[in-house]
C-alpha cells in the first residue's frame, strides 16, 4: 500500500497522474483537428470600424486593416507576404490560401516550417491537432515522445506522418535535374506534384497554399528552406548521392529573384506575420536593387504583425521605423500591431475581403516574371 502512495505521489509531482488517466493512447490524442478559420464566413467591417475609435493595439489592427486596403486598391503595387512563427498549424491555413486565389498577395516569403511541415504537410492528407490544456506547459512531452507525437504549444503533430513529408519532399528532389535551385523553384515543383498525384481541391481533396500558389504563379520563397521538412529531404537526398552531382539550394538565387521583382514592380507594400528572416529578406530587397544599379524606392505600404519586443534589439522586434533608417519601408503607411497572430491577421484580411478590396485588382502573376529570368525547372 505505501508503495502505491509513494507511485502516485511521484506521478502527480511530474504532473503525470491526470495526463496518464486521461488519455493514453495516440489514437485518443489526436481526435480532434484544427479547424482553419473562414474569413469568408465573418464578415468583421463593423467590428474592426469600430476598434478604429477605441486605444492600444484595437486602434492599431484597424490602422493596419486600412492600409492593407489601401495596397490592394493601389493597381501599381506588389504585395508581398511574410511568415514566420508556427501559423498554419495554428488554423490560419483558408486564410492565406483564400488571400493567394483572391488576388490579395503577389508574392510570399517564409519559413520552411509554415510551408513544408504544415501547409504541404496538410496537403498530403494530413492534419494538425488540438492539445489539450494539460499539454500545453509540457507536462506531458515525455509521454508524446514516446507516442511519436510533436507538440506546437496546444497543438499535436503526428512524426510518423510527418516522416512521411520528409520523404516526399526527398522523392520530389530526386526526381529533378541535379544542380542548385531557389527554393522557390523547389516549392513550385511540390506544387507541381500535389497536381500530378491529384491532392488538389478539384478532386476533392484540402486546399493549400502551395497548390493555390502554384495554380496562380505566386512565387514562393524560403531563404532558410532547410530549416524544414525539406532539410530532412536534402540530407537524404545529398547523403545517398556522395560523390555524384546533387540538387541543392542556391539562398542567393532566392535574393536575386526577389529583387529582381522589386526592379520589375517598384512600388510595394509588406504584409509581415512575424519577424525573423522573412521580415528581413522583403525589406532587404530595396537595398539589393541599389547595389545592382537600380534607384528603387522604399517599399511604400508595410504592417508586421508582432509579440516581438525591440529592447532586445533583435530583427524581429524591430520597429518598421527604424527599418526607414535604412531605407527599406516608407513611414506614410506603415503600421507595427503588437498582437499575437491568430487574433490579429483574421480582422486584417478579413477586412479587406469584406471591403472587396481586391475585388478589381489582378494578379501580378510574378512566377512568370521570373520565369524569363531564369532557366526553367527540368524534372
């Protein structure tokens, strides 16, 4: 008897006991999936209208949702979309899918992660998951490790499943012409794939950001892409073929072509989730243009969209006025939102969908763009 209150006074000082009762097998764990929101379903004018004439950060989203309005009324401007931080796992996925097919975007650029692990991922069939609250402090992450399930905060990931994306993203390098890529080069052809394979929407399958991109030649950039799923591919890819020629990822060529953008569409406008490298990749675009010989001016629209504080002096929480310091972003129209993602951007693009702000606007169709700039991808 003392040994069994002994057992189960240790349990409960590793916060195990309720985690062990609850659930414990990965089949109860992940039984209930992220639902990605609808902006189309909410329509949130009057409510971020109204935030407009409040204080602190509800003055500030309703700023940011006018000056994305503003870019997308704009004919002459190019929008670009950064990400950073975990957001399609987070159910942000319909949102940037329905911003790609609706016009609202010309170009992304972003973390591995947000591309390959979740929304490719998703894209495969797969799905993120709700964590319940007893798992989002880690109390439980020794038991999810030794369910192969990865945890994103609240949120579960099944590494089995994930593994699985790894190897498809080998398959995809594989199958194309050994030498050095942009990773926007790479995600295209994962576009082109999920065609081939048909996990597209017109056979009934979930919708992606990859797809919608690839369909409506949004390019896609990720200039630390083997920070992902897709790193695991390469380290495959490039260990089997030792010694031979290799697919591998030419970052400069992401930069190039990202310039090469801005020299081609010289007024631009930012819209930045997160910080980190997207943010500064976009914004270092202007910059690059004057090294090549091109007097291009200061993106002209930019919101970020942050958590990130500036004491630190880090990138991430560095404020879009001192990025004019630099010369990146013009100060007419910027706009930094201190809020936390999933909260934020839903009131922004909701708001201009609900505006039809883009309702006349064509896209800039920038895949195509660079398609003259650089030597097309052989399978």
């Amino acid at each position: 008897m003392l040994r069994k209150l002994i057992v189960a006074r240790l349990r409960l000082l590793r916060g195990r006991d309720k985690l062990s009762t609850a659930m414990t097998t990965k089949k109860e764990l992940l039984t209930a999936p992220i639902r990605h929101i609808e902006i189309a379903e909410h329509n949130v004018i009057p409510l971020v209208d109204a935030m407009a004439s409040m204080a602190y950060s509800s003055r500030d989203t309703a700023r940011a949702a006018s000056i994305y309005e503003m870019m997308l009324r704009d004919g002459e401007c190019g929008v670009i979309l950064c990400l950073a931080g975990s957001l399609i796992s987070a159910g942000l996925q319909k949102v940037f899918v329905d911003m790609v097919r609706g016009n609202m975007v010309d170009a992304i650029v972003s973390t591995g992660a947000n591309i390959v692990d979740q929304d490719f991922f998703e894209a495969l069939g797969f799905r993120h998951y709700i964590a319940g609250d007893e798992y989002k402090y880690g109390n439980g992450d020794g038991e999810l490790r030794e369910l192969m399930i990865d945890r994103i905060y609240d949120t579960f990931i099944d590494e089995e499943e994930l593994r699985i994306c790894d190897e498809t993203t080998e398959k995809i390098i594989n199958g194309m012409a050994p030498k050095a890529y942009s990773s926007r080069e790479i995600i295209r052809e994962m576009g082109a794939y999920l065609e081939r394979e048909g996990r597209t929407p017109a056979a009934g399958n979930h919708d992606s950001i990859v797809f919608a991109a690839y369909e409506k030649q949004v390019p896609i950039f990720c200039p630390a892409f083997s920070d992902c799923s897709a790193g695991f591919g390469f380290v495959a890819h490039q260990h089997a073929r030792r010694g031979k020629p290799v697919v591998s990822i030419d970052s400069a060529k992401d930069f190039y072509e990202l310039t090469q953008l801005k020299i081609a569409n010289p007024t631009t406008g930012l819209l930045m989730i997160g910080g980190g490298v997207p943010k500064n990749f976009a914004q270092d675009i202007v910059v690059a243009a004057e090294i090549l010989g091109v007097d291009a001016p200061m993106h002209k629209y930019a919101i970020q969209v942050t958590v990130a504080d500036s004491r630190d002096g880090a990138l991430s929480g560095s404020t879009l006025k001192e990025a004019s310091s630099w010369g990146k972003v013009d100060t007419t129209y910027e706009q930094m939102v201190y809020a936390e993602a999933t909260l934020a951007l839903p009131l922004i693009a909701g708001y201009a969908f609900h505006k039809q702000a883009a309702a006349g606007r064509k896209g800039k169709r920038w895949a195509e763009v660079l398609s003259q700039i650089t030597e097309p991808v052989s399978a």
